[in-house]
C-alpha cells in the first residue's frame, strides 16, 4: 500500500479547533475517519486497540498540546500467542461440572446400595 497523507497546519480561531475535534470524536464513534484537504482525501478506519499519547507543554509566554493517536490496520499476527492446536486426531471430551455433579451423586447412591446388600 503506498502512503496517503492530508494535513494542514496554520492558526486559527479557538472554536474551529473545537469543531474540529468535535468532527473528530464523532468520527472516531462512527469507526470512520475521513480528512480532507482540497481534492485530496485520506480516510483511517481504526481497528482494536488504539494507541494514545498527550503531551502538553508549558513555556514561556507559549502553551501546546499535541494529541497522537495510532492503530494497526490488520489484526494481530506473530508475536502474539495463539490458542490453536492441529492435529489428526479429535481431543477428549472435557466433562462438563454438572455431568460431575451427577457421576458423584450416582456413585454415592451405588455405594449405599451396596452397603444394603442390594445389586447394582
């Protein structure tokens, strides 16, 4: 895939940035992200976990805030441990607790009929 990129950097009045973030988050909850600029467009679809970073910094006559946010656009592959098991063979039932449940009370009800001499 090659890389697509839109931005724009510049000033601006306080309530366009907060339009701005406002698209943002609805564009986030909708799992859809399209920005554009002119004719040009890219649009991010975040998947999973999403990765955040906020740095806000303080200097002299000069205040920033700089929000990063950042996803994989496939699911996880290597690295990551897998529950899957292949074989040619089918595994052993695992008996579930209530079919415990009703060996345990069978075999008590055996072991008192055999203690009253009856078969079983």
């Amino acid at each position: 895939m090659s890389k697509k990129e839109v931005g724009n950097k510049g000033t601006m009045e306080l309530k366009q940035v907060i339009s701005y973030l406002e698209d943002l988050t609805s564009s986030l909850k909708t799992g859809s992200i399209c920005v554009q600029s002119g004719g040009e467009f890219v649009t991010l679809k975040p998947l999973g976990p999403v990765d955040l970073e906020i740095e806000a910094t303080q200097k002299k006559g000069k205040e920033s805030l700089v929000l990063e946010l950042g996803w994989k656009t496939e699911l996880p592959t290597a690295g990551e441990p897998v529950n899957l098991k292949i074989t040619s063979k089918e595994p052993e039932p695992v008996p579930s607790v209530e079919a415990e449940v009703l060996k345990v009370g069978a075999d008590s009800h055996k072991g008192s009929a055999q203690a009253k001499g009856a078969k079983v």
